[in-house]
C-alpha cells in the first residue's frame, strides 16, 4: 500500500487519518440507525390499514432527530477545527527546505541551502530524512499541478502565480508512491513521484553523493555515450553537471541513475525501459515533451551505458 | 374576492362540457410543420426538455461506459489520452449542463401549471425560446466532440490550462459557449417558473397549499437567478482571454488563475442544488402518494428547501480546500458545508415520520424513492468527510470524491427522478407503465449502481486521483476498477429495462385512468393525458391536498374566456383573482430568434465581431416577436386619447 | 337539473394590470436580479483583483473623471422624462406617453454618445493587464445594457406612434421605463468601482 492514506507514515497524514477514522465510524452509526428507522418505518406502513394523522407527535421526533444531528455535527466540526490547528502548528524554523516545482508532466525538486552550490536538484524523487520537519515549497511551471503523497500527507496544489508551502514530517522509514492530483492536460495519468524516507545518516550521505558533479564514464561505451548526449538534442533540455548538458526545461539527469523510475513514475528505471524510453518515448507516454531522437541502435546503447552510470 | 363575487348560476352539466370543447379548440396545439416550431403548450415544451434530456442521458452513460471499459485494466490500450480526456470533460459537462438540470426544467413545465391548478405557464414563448437554445447547445456540443474540437479540459474547465497559453485550437471555446447556450435556458426557465407559480395560481390556493414540487421548483428558480451569473461571468472571461487577449487569468499581468475558481463555483455548488432541491420535491411527492397520506411537516419542509437554497451560495470554498487560502476562512466553509446536512436531515425525518404513519405501497415509484434513502444518505455521509478540510487534503480530487458525487447526484436526484418519471407516466401518456419491468430495473440500477460506485471510495482512499486515463500495475487498483466497471455494465442494462418499459407502455401498456395512484394534487384531477387547457371546470381550491380533503361542490371559476386564450391572474399570497390576461399564442419568432442566438454565439467562438454584427439578427427576431398582431383580444379596452379605461362587460359563462 | 352551482365570476375584472400586478413587471423584475447578480460579480472580481496587488491601478493613470460624471449627471437627470414616461403610460394617456418616451430616447442616445467619450479616458486597452480587462468589461457591460435598453425604448416608442395600440402596449412602456431605473441606479455602483476606487489611498 505505497499510496495509502489508511497507511499513514506522518505526523500529518496520522492526524488526518485518526480524525477520518473517528468520522467514518460516527457515519456509519448514523447511517445505519436512520436507516434502520426507514426499515420500521416502511414495514409499519406496509402493514397499517388505519392511519396515524396525530402530526404533532411526529413532529417532535422530526425535531428531537434533528437536533441530535446538529449536535454530532457540531461535534464534527471541532474535530476538524482541532486537526487544522494541529496540523498547521507542525511548521519549524528549521525545517529542511525543498522547492518543488511542478511541470506538464514531471517534477522538479531542488534542495534549499544558503549557498547556491550546495543546492542540489533532481527530478521526480524525494528524499527526506526521518523525523525532521520539511518544507516543500510548491510552484507551477505552466498549468495547475497538486502535490499529493497519501502516506505523508494531503495534496496542496501548485497554482501558476502563487507559492504554497505543504509542511511534512516522515515518522517511519520506507518509500511513499505520490501522483499529480489535479488534471493538468494530456499525461496527467503518469505524472507520479516518491517520496523516500530514511535515516538522518542516510539521508546525510545521499544529498552529499547528489552534491557531486556527474559520475564520469569509464568504459569507452560510457564515454561515447557522453560523447553523444553532448552533441545531440539532449543538452537542449536536459542538465549533467561536470558536462556541456545544460537544459533546463526538462529533469536533470546528474544522477539519474540513483533514481528509481522514469518519465515520472512511468516506468522502473531499468536498462530495457530506458532503451525504450529513448527508442520512442511517444510510445510510453504519448504527448509528453521529449521528441524521437532517432538515434541508432548502437548510439543508443551507448548513451543507455552512459546514463546508467550516473549514480 | 369582492371583485370577483361567488354567486349562483344555473350551470348545466352540457354547458360545461360545451364549454370544454370550446376551450380544447382554443388552445388546441398549433399544427404542421410550422406549428411544430412554434409550439407555446408547456405539456409539449416540457415532454420536448424531458426527452431531450433523457436523450443526453443516455449519450452520457455510453461515454461513462466507455470510460468504464477503458478503465477495467491497468495500462489498457482501448482508448488514448486525448480521447479520453474528451470523454470524461464530454460526460461531466453533459450530465450536469444537458441532463439534469433540463430534465428538471422540463418536469417543471410539464407541471408546474397543473400543480397550480392554471392552464399554461406564463411567458409560454421564453420557455419555447429555452428549449430550442438549450437543443441547439446540446447540438452543437455533440457536433464539436464529432468535429474533433471538442473540450477536454474537464466539465469545469479550469485555467490555466484551457487558458490560451495551454489550450490551443477552439476546445476550450466550445465548452465555454456550451455554458452560455445551457444558462441561458436554465435562466429563461426560471422566469417562467417563479411568475407561474407566483400569479397563476388557481384561487384559493395560498402559499401554504401549493404541492411541495412546486415549491421546490420556486426555491430552485431563485437559485438559478442568483447562481447562473456566475458561470456566465467565468466561462465569458475565459473566452475573453481566449480570443481579445484579456488577462483576467494571466498571472503575469495580474490575473489570477484563482480567480476562476472562485466565480466558477460560486456558481458549480449551487448548480448541484439546483439539481438536487427539485429531487427533493420529487421525492416528497412520492412518499406522499405511497404512503397515502399528507406529508408529515410540510412547514418544515418547504424550510429546509429554502434553507438549503440559502445556504448552498455559502459553501463553495469547499472546492478549493487544496488551493492554499487562509486557515480560518476555510473553517469556515467546513462549518456551513456540514451544517447543511441539517435542512437534508430534516426532511428525511418528515419522509420517515410519513411513512411509519402512513399506508405504504410499494410500487416502483415507491423504490426508487427508499433506492434514495440508502443511496443519497450514504452520499451524504462522504460529503461530510469531504467537508472537513484536513480530510479533503487526502480526498480531494480522487475517486473518492467520485464516488462522493455520484452518490449525491444519483441517489438524491437521479432516483428520485426516475421514480417521478414513473409515477406521471401515466399521467403524460395515458398508459400505465409495466409493473415487474420497474421492478426489475429498479434493482438492475440500485446493485448496478453500488457495484460501480462502491468500489471507487477505497480506490481513493488508496491513491489514485481522478481524471486519469489509465494506472500503473501493481498499485492494488486492479480488482476495484474491474468490479466498477461490471457495475456500470449492470447499470446500463438496468438503463435499458427502463427503456424498454417506457416503449412497450406506450404501445401496449394498460391505458390509465385520470388518478391511478390516488393521489391527491391536482394534477389528477384531470384526463391522463391532460387537455390543452388542462383543466375544466376549475374549481376553487380549499385545502393542500385538493383531491383527498377539499370538499364537495367547490365553487366553479368562471368568466374567463374559452374563445380566446386567456387565463386568469391571481394575487401573490393568497390567491384571489387579480385580472385577466391574454396568453400568447403560438408563434415562430422565439425558434427563429434562437437560431439567430446560435449563429451568433457560435460566430463568436471565432471572432469578437459577431457581437456586434451577429447581434442584430436576434434583435430584429425578437422585434418581430414582441411586435403586437392587432389589437388584443380585449378590444373593449381600448384606450381613449384621454382618461381612464372602460371595465369590460361582464361575459358570463360560454 | 336547473339546480344552481355556485361560481365565482371573475368576468368584471380588468385583462391587464400594472406594477406587481402584471406580469411582464415579474419577468422585468427576474431580468434585473440576473443582471444585477451580474455586475455584482463583476465588482467583487475588480475588488478581488485589486487585493492582490500594491499598485492600482498597475502602471497607469486611473480615468479621467470628466466624462464620466456628465455621463452620470446627465443619467441622474434622465430619470425626469423616464418617470414622466411611466405615470403617462400609467394613465392610458397616448399624447403624453407619445412624448415623454420620445424624450427618454432622446436622453438615452444622448447617454450613449457620452459612454463613448468614457472609454477614451480609461487610459488602456482590455489587453493592457487584468486592470484593463475588468474596467472594459464593466464598462462594456453596463454600455450594452445601454444599448439594450436605447433598441427597446425605440421599438416601444415605435408602436406608440404607428400602432396598434391597446392597454397592453401602456404597461410595456411602464415597464420599459421600470427598467430604465436599473440601467441607471445600476451605474452608480459602476461609477464609484471605475472612478472612484482608484482614487482610495
């Protein structure tokens, strides 16, 4: 259940969850109360010959019914009151910043840090560490995009023109499937990301190893394979830092293949996929942004070895 | 009535029948083909809305069911993006633009005026002017998805993505005009309906006697004046933006993407009202005539429906939770948006009280209206989890709130509707419809609908949002989606028994006497179906339920001419008889000015000049229309230079 | 079978009625609440647009206030031949409503010539930024409801002159004069959004 919000692995998504449960329960106990009252009701209509025309009596249960539901309401609404507080008292000073910006049909993530070279971006993937407070900051790239990992938390829209702010706190370890969640065009179906959760220490050492220029080739495949990204349409949208990739309009790809899917949640990042992917992306998700390159079989295997070694 | 006497007269039973045929000529349908457009009989403007209506209904189910197969597999290749995109923006947009709230409107033509005892609605020729702008939206949506430009953008159509930035080519266009063919209507219809039920009420029905569908039509009407502005402003700053470069939703030049949403449901909560508080009427109604007795709480009822209206323009930030506004105020919206279970609750006590003292029958129609009890309660219960904010963080935009909504649509007014459908059959056709056949497809519909629609509150739960044109393997959706699809196959089949039934009535069915059900509204007081002029005599009402409780030997309205079309004008509260008034005839010019609108509004979709040229042939249409055919019928009030007027002599009966 | 019935003959009363009474008032009445509904939208979507931005309006002057306040006087002022026009209507008086709704039109043409002076001082174009485009929409709304408003009178005053001519026709002047209020007090908030609001500190 990666995508769960009965599988709540937050602060945030723990309080949603418990004050869903408490309404799910109060629900159904009404539910099954009225209409069980609709039950007696029918059978006693069915078997009445005279009829009952006292409307003031009845009007009193009508009235006792309803303020009984004015009450559980009221009730409810505290509830919920109490769960917003709770939920909006979770931000801190030092929380680890993360901006995210939300693109037709993928997901820019850039770490925060007060000196710009220890920024790090990467794409579709989130990696946080266990129990700290993050801030990720939402922004819009083209249309109206919304930022949901049910595990974590409730979704807050990128909204072009604005910037949102979705306060989170991972409590256990573990990987959290997210997905776009409000209709953003064409491959709004396979706009998905991951939210991975780990241990301070982990989490230390992966943003260290994300902090590094791009791993370079080491077999003379590996090489061509740069070779090539660099003198084709790749470098138009793509970045590898440490390398003539400088494209800013589509994921960067400096440690590409420390990341787990493709083309945003599309696919598992596994060799077979990516020669796929770049064989035709259009066939995988069509209309996304990235044209047929029209590469050859061997520059493609050499750009794949390539890709595939940038830890 | 001082003006209007209760005297004795020596009226034969051959008179009045004289007297009927007279009135059955007078009002007699135009015929041809040229009568066929300029029809004013609000039974047949009514039959004309329902069946196009249903006709949509039905279009709209088959793209569900598409959506449905599509979605019975992860990763299924039946249908792509682009289409299926189209579809579900095609389904949403005409199920709640050219099905439910015309279907509604027609029942409410059909019969508000035999509700209130009147012969014809008022403005007879605004209401045919609806219905032939509301076909030609409906035409020209359905041509545009054939043309391939149809929208795509969802039935709400939000910017910046069907802005012109983000959405190229006319899409967005046909969508946003569709909106103005289909308020339009909805705006004329309720004209109709509030001065109809205002000023034509037969004497001696007050306020407190009027038949609860009639009141919620009433109330609905005062929503529909009040919310359709709305949308009119959203979908003409869309186009705006679209075609002459306005920056209403451009952010870079101070728009406000955010902006949309606001004026957009503004107007979309309450629109879900305007589809529910009618179905409310219905099913009071229902459970009335099923369970032989007057509604229990009528006061309160009628209450709770002008709660409900009042409160409905209060919530609509409940659809923007996600957004990023203000704490404080979004609490807000989550208090009124619960709050407003308690009108709903309400009248569910006054129903139940009804029946636990009443003689329940169980006839389809009866099915139908508990089908609503499960079915509408349980809708509510989910609505009441999306109302808070925290919750709706996580539900927001899945499959919940899918489900959320078609539990509240479908059991609160789709039901419903079927049931009433069923239950003035008779009364429209003269057949009665075949009782096992409802029976059976009352259940093909119920299970068919909770098999679909059950499955989809735990597939939001586990994650997977709306508007999706397939998933991902792996994910745990695979059994869910399968068994909401083999639910929407039994639906459709249900659908179909419907139809069936309907058909084979009309052919072959039992033809129905004037009061099949017992019921006690007037509108079964008269033939099945009704006369041209509906009613003859028309008796003083005296009681809210005239067939069961009014006394025998009600005095009889006379004086209002039969040679001529005229009805007689009542005062707002109580009732008594006001004056006279010449009902307009039949006539072409609102068909013609309707297709003039058309070609204007279609022309506009491509530049802004046809509001200014493409305007003058709508105007000089309804010139015509407006411009009087000889003096009226009352020639004896014809004005002297100077002075006052001269009161008819009196007439007498025929 | 010469037994009598009682009836109630409403026979005497009048075939057509002014003011609430009637019901062309009713269906006049709707027509405003759904224009009034709209231009009240339309202001809360200025108001909206202005709360989010420090500089209103954004890089340009507000409107000249000349224009607009003759526009408004002369309005104001209309409001004599509209009133005039109604109580002649109301009194079945041919000559007189003749007249008066000659010289209503005569105000309303007049009012349209001056809108248009208005749209040269707003100072930008309806693509300039979201300013432009909402002080042109509420301009341009209330200017077709003008517009509206001068073809109906003069249909009206038409009939007035070539007939035919019956009760009815007083109580579309009536009317027609009814909704003329609208059209003008219907301005004023318009006024105040449009000229007045950039002015507030």
């Amino acid at each position: 259940m990666l995508q769960s919000v009965l599988h709540a692995a937050g602060i945030q998504s723990a309080r949603i969850e418990a004050l869903w449960w408490v309404m799910f329960w109060v629900t159904t106990a009404v539910t099954l109360v009225v209409l069980a009252l609709v039950v007696v009701a029918v059978r006693r209509g069915l078997a009445a010959d005279a009829m009952d025309v006292t409307e003031r009596s009845s009007l009193r249960r009508v009235a006792v019914g309803t303020v009984l539901t004015a009450v559980i309401l009221l009730g409810l609404i505290g509830g919920s009151v109490i769960t917003s507080r709770a939920l909006a008292s979770q931000r801190s000073a030092d929380a680890l910043m993360i901006e995210v910006t939300a693109y037709q049909w993928w997901w820019a993530v850039e770490y925060q840090h007060p000196e710009p070279e220890q920024r790090v971006r990467t794409a579709n993937e989130l990696h946080i560490p266990v129990g700290k407070t993050v801030a990720i900051k939402l922004l819009a790239n083209d249309v109206i995009h919304s930022f949901w990992v049910p595990a974590l938390h409730g979704k807050l829209d990128a909204i072009p023109g604005h910037e949102a702010t979705l306060w989170l706190r991972a409590d256990q370890a573990g990987v959290y499937r997210g997905q776009c969640a409000e209709y953003c065009g064409h491959q709004h179906a396979h706009m998905a990301f991951v939210v991975i959760a780990e241990p301070p220490d982990v989490f230390e050492r992966w943003i260290q190893a994300q902090r590094q220029t791009a791993h370079a080739p080491a077999t003379e495949q590996e090489q061509r394979g740069l070779h090539l990204v660099q003198r084709t349409a790749c470098v138009m949208c793509h970045t590898i830092r440490g390398t003539a990739a400088g494209g800013r309009i589509a994921p960067d790809l400096t440690h590409f293949a420390s990341r787990s899917t493709i083309g945003a949640g599309t696919r598992p990042r596994t060799r077979e996929y990516l020669d796929q992917w770049i064989k035709d992306p259009q066939a995988i998700k069509p209309g996304n942004r990235m044209p047929t390159l029209g590469l050859s079989d061997a520059d493609r295997s050499a750009i794949v070895a390539y890709l595939e070694q940038l830890r | 009535m001082s003006r209007a006497p209760v005297i004795e007269l020596p009226l034969t039973d051959e008179m009045l029948s004289r007297q009927s045929r007279e009135l059955a000529r007078t009002w007699a349908p135009a015929r041809g083909i040229i009568g066929f457009f300029s029809e004013v009989d609000h039974k047949r403007i009514g039959m004309r809305f329902i069946l196009t209506a249903l006709a949509f209904f039905v279009l709209g189910g088959v793209l569900a069911a598409l959506m449905r197969l599509q979605l019975a597999f992860p990763e299924n290749t039946l249908i792509g993006p682009d289409l299926y995109n189209q579809l579900f923006t095609m389904h949403g947009t005409t199920m709640m633009f050219l099905f439910a709230v015309p279907v509604m409107e027609g029942l409410g033509l059909y019969f508000t005026p035999l509700l209130v005892g009147a012969r014809t609605i008022a403005l007879p020729r605004l209401a045919a002017f609806g219905y032939w702008i509301f076909l030609a939206g409906g035409v020209f949506l359905y041509v545009s998805f054939l043309l391939n430009i149809g929208p795509d953008n969802g039935w709400f159509s939000y910017v910046p993505l069907a802005g012109p930035e983000f959405g190229p080519g006319k899409r967005a266009d046909t969508w946003a005009q569709l909106i103005t063919f289909t308020e339009v209507a909805s705006l004329v219809g309720a004209i109709v309906t509030i001065v109809t039920i205002f000023k034509y009420r037969r004497p001696g029905m007050t306020l407190d006697r009027v038949p609860m569908f009639a009141w919620a039509e009433l109330v609905t009407s005062f929503m529909i004046i009040f919310a359709m502005p709305a949308v009119m402003l959203a979908s003409t700053t869309l186009i705006l933006d679209r075609l002459v470069g306005t920056h209403f939703f451009n952010q870079a030049e101070g728009g406000d993407p955010i902006l949309y949403q606001h004026l957009f449901w503004f107007f979309g909560h309450p629109e879900v009202y305007l589809i529910f508080l009618p179905a409310q009427g219905l099913m009071s109604t229902l459970i009335q005539a099923f369970s032989s007795r007057p509604i229990v709480g009528y006061v309160w009822l009628v209450t709770a429906l002008v709660a409900t209206a009042f409160m409905g323009f209060g919530l609509w930030v409940h659809h923007m939770f996600t957004v990023g506004l203000p704490q404080n105020g979004s609490s807000f919206f989550t208090a009124a948006s619960m709050m407003i279970a308690i009108p709903s609750g309400v009248q569910i006590f006054c129903w139940i009280a009804t029946m636990w003292t009443g003689r329940v029958r169980l006839e389809p129609p009866m099915l139908f209206a508990l089908g609503y009890f499960v079915i509408f309660i349980i809708g509510g219960m989910t609505g009441i989890m999306v109302a808070s904010v925290p919750v709706d963080l996580q539900l927001h935009d899945t499959y919940f709130v899918v489900a959320h909504l078609h539990y509240v649509l479908i059991g609160g007014a789709v039901f419903p509707l079927f049931g009433a459908l069923y239950y003035w059959f008779p009364k429209m056709t003269g057949r009665m419809p075949n009782r096992r056949l409802g029976m059976i497809s009352f259940w093909l519909l119920f299970i068919g609908f909770n098999l679909t629609f059950f499955p989809m509150h735990q597939l939001g739960m586990i994650g997977m949002p709306r508007r999706v044109y397939t998933y991902l393997p792996g994910l745990g959706w695979e059994t869910l989606n399968l068994a909401a699809t083999a639910g929407a196959i039994t639906m459709a089949i249900g659908a179909l028994t419907l139809t069936v039934n309907a058909v084979y009535a009309l052919r072959r069915g039992e033809a129905a006497a004037a009061n099949p059900w017992q019921a006690s509204t007037l509108e079964w007081s008269t033939s099945s179906p009704p006369p041209p002029h509906n009613f003859s005599p028309e008796r003083v009402i005296a009681s809210r339920d005239p067939l069961w409780d009014d006394p025998p030997g009600q005095p009889i309205v006379v004086g209002v001419r039969s040679d001529k079309r005229e009805v007689l004008v009542t005062r707002l509260l109580d009732a008594e008889p006001d004056h006279r008034y010449h009902s307009p005839e039949p006539s072409i010019w609102p068909f013609v000015t309707a297709m003039a609108t058309t070609f204007m509004l279609i022309w506009s979709i491509f530049s802004p000049w046809a509001l200014v040229w493409g305007s003058i042939p709508p105007a000089i249409a309804m010139i015509f229309w407006f411009w009087p055919r000889g003096r009226s019928i009352d020639d004896e009030t014809h004005p002297p230079e100077k002075g006052r007027p001269q009161l008819e002599a009196a007439t007498g009966p025929a | 079978m010469s037994a009598t019935v009682p009836v109630v003959d409403v026979s005497r009363l009048p075939s057509f009625a002014f003011g609430h009474r009637s019901i062309l008032w009713w269906a006049t009445l709707g027509l405003i609440a759904i224009e009034g509904t709209a231009f009240a939208l339309m202001i809360a979507a200025y108001i909206y647009l202005k709360w989010r931005v420090p500089e209103w309006p954004p890089g340009v002057a507000p409107p000249d206030l000349m224009w607009g306040t003759l526009t408004t006087i002369v309005v104001l002022a209309s409001c004599i031949p509209n009133h005039l026009t109604k109580k002649a209507a109301e009194q079945l008086d041919v000559g007189r409503t003749r007249l008066w709704i000659a010289v209503s039109l005569g105000f309303a043409i007049a009012f349209l010539v001056l809108r248009a002076f208005e749209f040269t001082t707003l100072n930008c174009w309806w693509d300039t930024n979201a300013y432009g485009s909402i002080v042109w929409m509420l301009l341009g709304a209330h200017t077709a409801h003008v517009i509206t408003d001068v073809v109906d009178t003069a249909v009206i005053a038409a009939i007035f002159f070539t007939g035919p001519l019956d009760a009815h026709r007083f109580v579309d002047a009536s009317e027609n004069a009814a909704y003329y209020y609208f059209v003008v007090f219907s301005w004023l908030p318009i006024y105040a959004v449009i000229y007045l609001a950039p002015r507030l500190v």
